[in-house]
C-alpha cells in the first residue's frame, strides 16, 4: 500500500516526516531530539485549516497525485508526477524522494519501457540498503531472465524474500529460480524450486513438472521421473 499524506491530527504530515527520516540516517543529537519535538508541538497545534493548506501545495499534493495515479494504473501519468515530485523535493537522501524513485522503477517495468533495466539498476546502486531491494531485485531478476543471464537472475533472485511476494509472484519466482539453478547445473536446488510449483493451477505448473521429472531422470530416480511424467501427462 501507498503512503499518503493525511491531514489528520494523528499522522502527522509531509514535512514532520521529511525531517524524521533525514534524522533517522544520522547520529542521535540532543538538538536534533528538541528540533524533532518542537517541530511536532508545532504542528499539533496548527488549525486544521493551516495543516490542510500544506498538504494541498507541493511537493505533497504532487506526491499524492502520484499515489493516485499509481493506484489507477496510470502509469506513465504516474511516473512523471513522481519525477515532478522528485525535482521539487531536490533530496535524494529523503525517504520519500527514495520511494518516488522505486515506484518510477515499477512504473518502468509495468509499461514494458526500454530503461526499466536501466532504472532499476540506479536504484539498487543508489539505495543499497532500502527496504524496497527485495521488490527490485526480483524485478532485476525477471529482466536478466528475459535476456537469458541465468547467473546474473539467479544472484538477484538470492536477494527475494518469497513471503513477501504474492502467490502468483511466488510461483514465478519459484520457476524462474529454479530454470537458473538448472542452467547453472544445481539439480537438488533447482529440483526443490520447481517442486514448489508443480501440482499448482498456475501457467508455470506443467513446464515445472517437466523439469522436475528430467532431474529425477538425470539423477537416476526413474520411478519418480516416471511418476512426474505421468502426472504431466494428466494434467493435459
């Protein structure tokens, strides 16, 4: 889910949490400790009027208008509200500028664009330790699958957290994982991979069987290879 900015007086807004999030990225100091709480007394105690007024002008209003482009699938819209939001904010080391620029990535990804590679690969050298990685490193993954650099896939697949993924993405993960291992002649691991696809109802299920049941062959287990192939041959 996409953060927004809220006028609520429980959610403090947009710039309380430009300031946190630069603090948070540095030693703690007991001024940065007052500044924090003075900035948040302050905002506590603008009218409600005074707070919706600042949410309504940039760069707020335009990263929220990027959320509900997003949120609409318009992404190409989308993505060039974030750029806009990213020139007006001017702080790569803010979260939110941070966010902006992993969202343009799936914006990338989404309209098929020739620089989702590109842009996803400035991302992970701009943001290594962001907890957005684990999302872009998959979608690192499918691109350097689609351009059949297995080993290169297979390393940034390593770096997926599965649990996080949807199931329909667990399965494509699991697939593409395991066609990596395969090509890279990791037979036990690819095997574990493609068994966590096989038997379900998605489109990967039968071409995971099948691999499944060659690497039973290949290691000399043929009543279980038979066993993969019979089962391929049900499901048709």
């Amino acid at each position: 889910m996409l953060i927004k900015f809220e006028t609520n007086r429980n959610r403090p807004a947009m710039y309380i949490y430009f300031y946190l999030s630069n603090y948070f990225r540095n030693k703690m100091k007991k001024s940065h400790i007052v500044s924090i709480f003075i900035m948040v007394v302050l905002w506590m105690t603008l009218p409600l009027t005074a707070q919706e007024t600042l949410i309504h002008e940039p760069p707020q209003s335009t990263y929220n208008e990027a959320v509900s482009l997003f949120e609409q699938k318009n992404y190409a819209s989308a993505q060039r509200m974030f750029e806009k939001f990213k020139q007006q904010l001017n702080d790569p080391t803010n979260a939110f500028y941070e966010n902006a620029a992993y969202f343009q990535v799936e914006c990338a990804v989404r309209l098929g664009s020739k620089n989702a590679f590109n842009r996803a690969t400035a991302f992970e050298s701009a943001y290594p330790e962001s907890g957005w990685m684990p999302a872009i490193r998959f979608e690192l993954g499918k691109m350097y699958f689609k351009k059949r650099k297995y080993s290169e896939a297979l390393k940034a697949f390593k770096d997926v957290s599965p649990n996080k993924l949807s199931r329909e993405q667990q399965t494509e993960y699991y697939y593409k994982k395991g066609y990596c291992e395969l090509q890279a002649d990791r037979l036990d691991a690819a095997a574990g991979s493609f068994s966590k696809v096989a038997g379900t109802k998605s489109s990967y299920a039968q071409p995971a069987t099948y691999y499944l049941a060659y690497i039973h062959y290949k290691n000399g287990d043929y009543q279980k290879a038979l066993e993969e192939f019979k089962a391929l041959t049900n499901s048709r």
